[in-house]
C-alpha cells in the first residue's frame, strides 16, 4: 500500500514546467513573466497547433522560432501572421531595446498521401521528362518504371513517396543546374 501511495505522488510530480523550447535562456524574465509566456503558449498550441521556441537571446537580440503544425480547423497562419503572433506574446515582456527576431515556420500540408499515377504523369509533362529519363535519374531498371506507370496499378506508399520527393526536389532547385534530356 505504500508503495502505491509513492508512485501517485511521482506522477503528481511530474509536470511539463518548460513548455516553450529555450525558456531558460531568457533569465532576465520573472517568474510571474514566464508563466505568462507559457500560458500564452499553451493557449497557442491548444487553439492553433502554434509553437514557440527561443533560439538565443544575447545582449539585446532575441531569435524566436515560431511554427504551426496541422491542425482540426484547417486555419493556417502565414509567415508574416505567425510573426506577428510571436511579436506579440514576446514583446510585451522585453524593453524596446531587445530586437525580437522571428523565424516563422508556416504549416504546408504535404500532398504525399493524396499523391497519385495522374499526379506524376502530369509531373512529368510539366519537366519534359520522359520514363527513360526517370529510370536513369531515379537508378530504376524499365521494367520496374513500366510497371509503376500503367494505368491498371496504383502506386505503392514507397514509389508514392520517391515520385513526389523526386517532383518536389526538382520544383526546388531553381539556381542549380537543371538537368536536360539527352534529346533536348
């Protein structure tokens, strides 16, 4: 029975104190100051999935990293919302000296699981790419790639995910070298 009775106060002891990532750096806050800051944050991250961690805060410059994750609204922020959420939770706290610098993280919902065949076809058509050019890019024999684009088949969660990180990859790299079919 007493054994019982010390386990209950163990788990009574064990309570998220730190709920923003990095508080501790901030140690010319009160405590009255930083349990405002968490209840600011609790309510972020209860009502809009919204995050806050501090990165670093020396001298009078203070990095906040703020992000949002999915949430059941489907009520994104954008990054210059998410700035200013963060602005408003931390500046209140500081003297007008410290410069907050925030970097925000806005929520992109990923499109891999309704990614599709048509999806990568059309991928395809918008790269000029055509399935010989795939099997040398991706390092796919032309049977497994003939396979995987028939109409009749649906892709697998792995071929699914190489497909729209492939696209994605070659979407984002604008300043290098992009590749060029042999027959171009």
């Amino acid at each position: 029975m007493l054994l019982a009775k010390k386990r209950k106060t163990v788990l009574v002891a064990k309570v998220w104190k730190n709920m923003i990532k990095g508080i501790e750096q901030l140690t010319c806050l009160t405590n009255e100051h930083k349990k405002r800051l968490e209840i600011s944050e609790r309510n972020y991250r209860r009502f809009g999935r919204i995050y806050f961690q501090v990165l670093s805060y020396k001298g009078n410059d203070l990095i906040i990293k703020v992000w949002q994750r999915e949430n059941v609204a489907g009520k994104y922020l954008t990054a210059a919302e998410l700035t200013t959420r963060a602005r408003g939770v931390f500046a209140p706290l500081f003297s007008a000296k410290t410069i907050i610098h925030v970097c925000p993280v806005p929520f992109e919902k990923m499109d891999l699981q309704n990614f599709t065949l048509q999806d990568a076809k059309r991928e395809m058509e918008a790269l000029s790419l055509r399935p010989t050019d795939l099997v040398r890019l991706l390092g796919l024999d032309k049977s497994s790639m003939s396979l995987m684009l028939k109409e009749d088949k649906s892709l697998t969660r792995a071929h699914r995910a190489m497909f729209y990180y492939f696209f994605k990859s070659m979407k984002q790299e604008p300043t290098s070298k992009q590749y060029q079919p042999e027959y171009a």
